[in-house]
C-alpha cells in the first residue's frame, strides 16, 4: 500500500484526488523511474526497451529457460485511480522482494513488466506496448496524433525514445514460458460473490468507432425545425438507437463516452457532430453483428435527417480466451488460500489479451469496491490486494517448478 501510494502522488489532481499518468509524459516517467528504483534494490537488471516499457529481470538458476512474466500498466486514464494498473505492476515487485526475502531461487528467470500506454488516453488507440512486445503495431500507426496534435512518434522522441527502432521491441515467443497478469477487476461480480479474488477466463474484444455527422449550421431562432439539417438531433437518434440494441442483447455492453458539438454555441444549431463509440462482447460474431446493425441504422438515420456520417474505426481486437493451463495454476494457488475459486470474464481490455495470442497466458482479478474504476474514489481493499499478491506469488512458483 505504501508503495501504491507513493505513485498515486504522481500525477494527482489536487482539484479531484484523480491521477493522471498519460503516456509519454513526464508523469508517465516520473512512475516508471521510482518502479526502477524498486526493482534495483531487489537486484533486477531493469531496462527500457524502444517502446518504453520497463523490464525489469532477475535471472533463473538456467537462464537460457524461457521467462515467466508479470505485468501491467502505470499509465492512467485522465482523473483515474490509484489501482487501475499500478497494482499489477507493485504486486509484480511485492512478488519477487517475498521470493528474495524467502531465499527463493526460480528455476526461470523472472520479469515485472511496465507496458506503455495501456489505457489509450491520450492517442485513442492502447495497448500501445504490449502490442509493440508482441509484433503487433506498424510504424504507420505512430502518425496518430492526440488533441494537441503531437503524434505518437513525435512524443516517443521528445520522450527520448526512437520510432525507428519499434521492432526492437518485440519478443520472441519462445524466450517466454508463460505471462501472468495481477488487476483490479473493474465491476462488481466478485463483491456480489463475496470474494477478494477471481480467475479470469477470457477477455472481451473492444471495437471503437469515430463518428461524424454533417449537417447545416443556422440561427436556432429562425430556422423552423422542418427546414433544419441538425447533426445534433441526428446523432442523438443514433446514439438512443445504440443503447437499446445493445440493452437486447446481455453480452453486448455499448458505450458513448465522447461528444462533441461544432460551432458549440448556445444559440446556433450545430454544423458538425462527433461522437465515439465503445463496443464489446466477449463472442466477436455477436459484436460484429450489433456494429453492422448500427452501420445500417445511421445511414438510415442520416437519409431521414437530410446529414451525411461518415465512420472510422479506431481500435478493432478479438476477444481471447486464457489459456487454460495457467488458469488452473491459478485456480490451485486460489484454493490453496483457502478462497473459494471463482472463474468470470473480462469485460475491459487488458494488455494480456496482447500477449495471450502469442503466449501462455492468465489473469489474476482483485476486488473492486462498488465496481467502480476510471475514477478518483477506485479502491481495492489492502487486504484483498495482499491476498491477489499471494495468489499472484504462488502461481509463479508452481508455474517455474509444476508440482512444487
């Protein structure tokens, strides 16, 4: 908790409590370099690779033996939490100070991972160093650009990083035996169930969409409503027309979470209109098939309302399932605990879902208090927290030597 502490102080909005940690800045920075000062003091050789995901490593009696994993993010979504994340990251450090502590040496060597950019705040895209870990992104994608306009590639430099060295940054499959990946679940099922922790089974694939809808400006006085072409009104259709298709539908979820109005004044109908949209489920058909619905029912929506829309996809991932293997390693490291083990989906994206298409790959869950996240008021109980570390511990050991 102290150490979760330490970093909630950086990036802290005193007007909210909220932190904000976006990627590539000096907020960003300031957390990775007291994680390094973390893992040095346990004897980790840490490093930063092109991305600027920190790694810290500390060797296995064979060092040739492929790697066991752990990681998470310390970015931050703006005005987030203090356990989206960093918990996954500090549990990965509490991990291996208990192992050097206890005088346990790993047949494997072990790695604590800090991916960049996980959340995707600030260029809309995420899991912008898992992907890069994995082979996943192209150069091209580093021409997205933020709201102030620097792209991707131009913060990597001022950040003292070199785009042309992305693919450095991936690994070989091969050189990992399995990835572990400790996180706050973010919902209510496990408060519901009356339990500290879960294993996660699969991890629902988000589509994102940007939407824009033209029309025509005018006087909001002297326009009558039969001669108007208001984006506004046409947006809000398509938007109601989102959230009851996907009320229909239990493993839908659908979300709006960005809205804006062009000119913006009180007084005037807007001429331009644009809005995200957030699309999940965990069966990527059923997905698929509420975005071709909607696909549809805009165009219609527009034809009616006499404006043009226009839709362009931000982010695209397939729902992946963990692999079994280690989950049931990290069911018997539940159980061992004494816990009753429980196995649920999730609904967010996590950088595993990255890693789980290319390596062994399981998910620890922490209660959430309320389920909430994304907020200032995100909190996870320490000892819940503790035990998520436990479970975290001991599915490591048991995965570098089975039947231990």
């Amino acid at each position: 908790m102290d150490r979760l502490e330490a970093l909630g102080q950086i990036g802290r909005q005193p007007e909210t409590g909220g932190i904000t940690r976006l990627a590539f800045s000096e907020n960003e920075r300031r957390a990775k370099r007291l994680v390094a000062g973390w893992l040095e003091e346990i004897g980790a050789t840490v490093v930063e690779d092109a991305v600027g995901n920190l790694i810290g490593r500390v060797e296995g009696e064979e060092n040739q033996a492929p790697a066991i994993l752990i990681g998470s993010h310390l970015d931050t979504v703006v005005d987030g939490g203090m356990f989206d994340g960093a918990l996954g990251v500090v549990a990965g450090v509490e991990a291996l100070t208990a192992m050097k502590e206890r005088g346990i040496r790993t047949r494997h060597p072990i790695e604590v991972i800090a991916f960049t950019d996980e959340e995707g705040a600030r260029f809309g895209a995420g899991m912008l160093g898992s992907r890069a870990f994995v082979g996943m992104i192209s150069r091209k994608e580093l021409e997205h650009a933020d709201a102030e306009g620097w792209t991707i590639a131009e913060a990597m430099r001022a950040y003292g990083l070199d785009p042309e060295r992305l693919e450095s940054a991936r690994r070989a499959p091969a050189s990992i035996r399995a990835y572990l990946e400790l996180h706050i679940e973010q919902g209510k099922v496990l408060e519901n169930e009356g339990l500290p922790v879960g294993v996660v089974t699969a991890i629902a694939g988000p589509l994102w969409l940007h939407v824009k809808v033209q029309g025509e400006a005018g006087h909001a006085g002297t326009t009558p409503m039969r001669l108007r072409r208001d984006p506004l009104a046409a947006a809000a259709a398509m938007i109601a027309f989102l959230d009851a298709e996907a009320r229909r539908r239990d493993e839908v979820v659908a979300t709006v979470g960005k809205i804006e109005a062009l000119p913006g004044g009180v007084n005037v109908i807007p001429h331009t209109v644009e809005f995200t949209v957030d699309l999940r489920a965990i069966d990527e058909a059923v997905r698929d098939a509420v975005e071709q619905t909607l696909r549809q029912e805009m165009e219609t929506i527009a034809a009616k309302r006499g404006v043009s829309v226009s839709i362009r996809e931000g982010h695209r991932l397939k729902p992946v399932a963990l692999d079994p293997a280690v989950s049931r390693v990290i069911r018997q490291a539940v159980d061992s605990l004494g816990i009753r083990p429980f196995h649920l989906p999730s609904g967010a994206g996590h950088d595993a879902m990255q890693l789980a298409q290319f390596v062994p790959t399981g998910m620890i869950f922490v209660r959430s208090r309320g389920g909430i996240s994304h907020r200032p008021d995100e909190w996870s109980d320490p000892e819940d927290c503790r035990l998520g570390a436990e479970v975290l511990l001991r599915s490591v050991l048991w995965l570098d030597r089975p039947g231990l």
